[in-house]
C-alpha cells in the first residue's frame, strides 16, 4: 500500500519505521526535539501541509498531520517547497546539502542537528522505504 | 545547486614575497612556538614588515587546538585589532586563526556557532591569510574549522563558506625542511583528501579534476619528498620538485575535499586522533586501504575504479578495492607508516576500552554521511578491529 505524501498516513509510518530501525535507534540514543517539516505550496502540490514528528531517545512517540490552529511547539522546524522535500525523499537531494544550499530552511538549534548526522541520515533512509504516491 | 570556494591562491618560489604586496596596517600572526624556534615566524615576518606593518605573534596553538587556545587568541586580537590575519603553520594554526578571526568579527558568537548555516558578515574589521608550512592539511584553501572538545575528548568540526582565507600564499620553501615523519603524516593526510574528496557522495565535477591530478602527484612524488626528508642534501634539484609537487597537490587535494566533502576514513581518524592523540594524517592515512576496500564491496566501486586507472592500476572489477587499497598499504610502507594501530603501538586493551567509544563518535562525525558506502554500527565496529589487527576487510 503507498502512502500519499503529504499526509497524516505518510508522518506515521516513518514514525513507525524509525522506531523498528536498530540504527536510528543508536544512533540518535541521546537526541531529545520534536520536528515539524513543512511543505509549502509550489507548481506540484497547491497547498501547505505540516507534519509533526515526535523524537525522543532514538524512538518516535508518534506522529501526525496537524494544522495551523492547533500546531504543537516543537525544537524544530524545517520548511521546504513540495518539490524539494520529494527529491529529499527520493534520495536526490542530501538534506544537509539542501540546508547548507537554503532549499530546506531550519529553524532550531542548527549545531545540534549537526551534532547527529548519522540519526539524520537513517530518517532520510526511512523516508525513502515508505511507499510512497506522489499526488 | 552547489558552491566552490577559494581564496586567491599565490604559489610557486617565493611566493611568501608578495606579502610586502598586501596593503595591511596591523597584522595579528598565528602560529605555534615550534615555527618561531625553527626560523620559519621570523622569515614571514621580515617580508610583513618590509609593507612597513605592525605585528603581533600569536604562538600559542598546540596540536589539536582547543578552545581554550581559540579564547586566547580571540582576546590578542581584540586587543591588538589587526586588519589582518595570518594563519601560518600546519592545520592547526590556520583552522585557529579561522576561528580566532570569526570571533574577533563576531564577538556575539562561541566557537560551536560556527556552523555553514548562518550569515556571518565577516570582513569588516579584517581578513585572513594562510600560509601552510607542512604540505598536507589543505587548511590554507578549506573553509573547515576542527577543534577539539578537552572535556569530551571529541573533535569539533565547524566553519561556514565565509570563513575560508581571502588569500593563500603557497610557497614550497616553507615546507622544504619538514622531518621524515611529518613529510610523510602530512602526506598521507593529502591523499586521503583526495582520495575521499573523489569518491564522497557528495563529489562534483569541478572538484572531480583537484583529487584526480592530487592524488597522482603524491603517488609520483612522496616517496622523492620522504627520501628528501632524510637526505643530507635536499637542495637536489630532484628534491626541491617533490617538495613543490607535494605542496601544490596538498593545496589542490584541499580545494577538491575542502569543496566536495571526505569520507570514512577521516570519520575514523577524527576519532582515533581525539581519544589516541594519533597525528591526524598517520590515523586517515592508515584507516584509508581499509575504508576503500570497503566501500569497493558495496556502491563504491565505479569511482574507485577511475581514480585506480589514473593511478595505472589495473584489474578485474571485482579485484580493484584490493589491489588499490594495496598500493595504498605499499606507499604507507614506503614512507616508514604504520599498517594497523597495533604495529603503531596501541595496547590492545587501550583499543578494546575505547571501542564503543570510537564506533559512537564516528558515527557522530559530518564525514561519516558521505561515505559510498555507509558501515553499520556493527560493521563499522569490525572495521575498527581490522584496523587494529591491520588484517583486509572481508565483508
């Protein structure tokens, strides 16, 4: 089954495939923030859509679609053009590549983040495994 | 969409002479006691003074510089307000005059803040020249920063596009009387950039070309330098070209990595130097057969297979990490390196007290994520022990 992208279906099975990831799980042992990525409307996709991603201690507590009147405070934002979070998730685009380049823009504690690449890494591994429908 | 950076880049016999070209008023020198006592501070000086500057020396940087080194400097320099800086040794007092730099401009900002990230506005009190003395680090042409961390026993790596040298000066003179262990750690260091700035993941075209001729040179020629550094007459004609051909491709091996990105190797040797105090071209050039032979059983070996033929080796697609990664092995050997950490002389229980250690910081290093092929905990675990055992990888 492919998960549409953005969507509350497409937030939870990445939830669920870090938490079933060994890798992810040590690598990001000590890592406390929550996310949410943003994806803004571009000639794809016509309309802004905010995912919030629980992250704690190598594990996600959950995750879910949410909406501008009740957006939970997160550690972290990262906003990028529809099309630019696909070609992330396709494995086109390095997400630091992309941060260091301004196609993603992160709000947060940039040298955090940095201080765990490899956890960075597996989320983008996990996003490429979900099936996903691009509409 | 990518970025290239450089400053301008003056190389060649007496290139430290076009210092009395710059227009400069105060210059703030960042250097280590080791060059003063050697004579080398003293010449650069003699052509700053010659621009009719004032000058403070700035000898306090240590290997692996620490923060608390940064701090210092940062105070010399305010209170000193150089309109230039000059970053003159090996890595470590350039990346400290990076920083101290940064810090003079931006007193808003601790040393972790350096990040690629941000705007930093800098060169509006001053800017910076490199001049390398060991020909190895690229630190003259990167904007990379590395650090050390005392408290955690970790390597920081930071800088931003910004912080990259106005200006290089490159000139081989400054290099020519490095000592045998020093040519070839330095060395090693710059084929290990150019071999990792070619098959990183994040590799581009512009980049491709540096780390293809940097690597052939030091092949051809460290061996000549290393036998140069052991002569009692290095002014040979045959002497004074492998030092210059060394010093140009550490400069052009920086340019390559220092704009691509490096790999595993010097994720592992990040960590091996901050727990071991390993000189920090000894532990990425010895990681570096084995990091290739493993990324030759994985997606790596296409790109290995283009730098192996530039370097005339030929074989079997399904031989070439091995036979590389040999060559690589002979030329460690050649210029007197060790093969493993244990005929470097670590105590295998040090190695095993660490281990968790190491595997957790390298995994936690920037390079780590442009690997070709990118190790597992576990893998990345027994590479650590073949490491030590200086035995091939097999998996």
């Amino acid at each position: 089954m492919a998960y549409k992208f953005p969507s509350d279906e497409w937030i939870k099975a990445l939830s669920e495939l870090l938490n079933a990831s060994d890798s992810y799980q040590r690598s990001a042992k000590d890592w406390e923030g929550d996310f949410i990525f943003i994806a803004d409307p571009d000639d794809a996709y016509p309309e802004t859509a905010y995912l919030h991603l629980q992250l704690y201690h190598g594990s996600s507590a959950g995750a879910a679609q949410v909406y501008p009147d009740d957006m939970p405070e997160t550690e972290f934002i990262i906003n990028a053009p529809y099309s630019t979070w696909r070609k992330v998730i396709d494995g086109k685009l390095d997400p630091i590549q992309g941060m260091m380049t301004g196609q993603l823009k992160l709000q947060g504690d940039l040298m955090k983040v940095m201080r765990y690449p490899k956890a960075a890494q597996e989320i983008v591994s996990c996003c490429a495994k979900i099936p996903t429908d691009w509409p | 969409m990518w970025h290239f950076v450089s400053p301008r880049i003056v190389f060649g016999e007496s290139a430290l002479s076009s210092l009395e070209e710059i227009s400069m008023s105060r210059a703030l020198v960042v250097t280590d006691q080791n060059l003063v006592q050697i004579g080398l501070v003293e010449q650069v000086l003699d052509q700053i003074k010659k621009a009719g500057c004032e000058v403070l020396v700035f000898d306090e940087v240590e290997p692996d510089p620490t923060l608390a080194a940064v701090e210092l400097g940062k105070k010399a320099a305010n209170d000193f307000q150089p309109d230039w800086i000059i970053g003159l040794g090996g890595g470590s007092p350039m990346d400290t005059s990076k920083a101290i730099w940064v810090l003079y401009e931006r007193p808003d900002l601790i040393p972790a803040e350096i990040n690629p990230f941000i705007h930093l506005g800098l060169r509006e009190k001053s800017r910076l020249i490199t001049i390398p003395t060991t020909s190895g680090t690229g630190a003259d042409v990167t904007w990379a920063i590395v650090l050390t961390d005392s408290e955690n026993n970790r390597k920081m790596g930071l800088g931003n596009r910004e912080n990259a040298a106005d200006i290089a000066l490159v000139d081989p003179a400054l290099a020519s009387g490095m000592p045998p262990r020093l040519t070839a750690d330095t060395g090693l260091d710059a084929l290990t950039h150019a071999v990792e700035g070619f098959i990183c993941t994040w590799h581009t075209d512009i980049t491709d070309g540096l780390c293809l001729n940097a690597a052939r040179e030091i092949f051809n020629y460290l061996p000549i330098a290393y036998e140069a550094s052991q002569s009692d007459n290095p002014r040979q004609e045959r002497y004074q070209q492998a030092r210059e051909k060394m010093h140009n491709a550490a400069t052009s091996a920086g340019l390559g990595f220092g704009n691509a990105m490096a790999s595993l190797a010097h994720a592992m040797g990040h960590v091996l130097g901050s727990v071991f105090h390993i000189p920090h071209g000894r532990a990425v050039g010895l990681c570096l057969p084995y990091t290739i032979e493993f990324a030759a059983r994985g997606d790596g070996t296409s790109r290995i297979a283009t730098l192996a033929r530039i370097l005339d080796i030929r074989a079997p697609k399904n031989e070439i990490g091995e036979k590389f990664s040999s060559k690589l092995r002979d030329l460690a050997s050649a210029v007197g390196n060790p093969l493993s950490l244990e005929e470097l002389g670590l105590e295998k229980k040090d190695f095993e007290d660490q281990l968790d250690k190491l595997v957790d910081d390298a995994f936690n290093d920037t390079q780590i994520i442009t690997s070709p092929r990118c190790p597992s905990f576990e893998e990345l675990e027994k590479i650590f022990q073949y490491v030590y055992q200086g035995h091939p990888i097999d998996f």
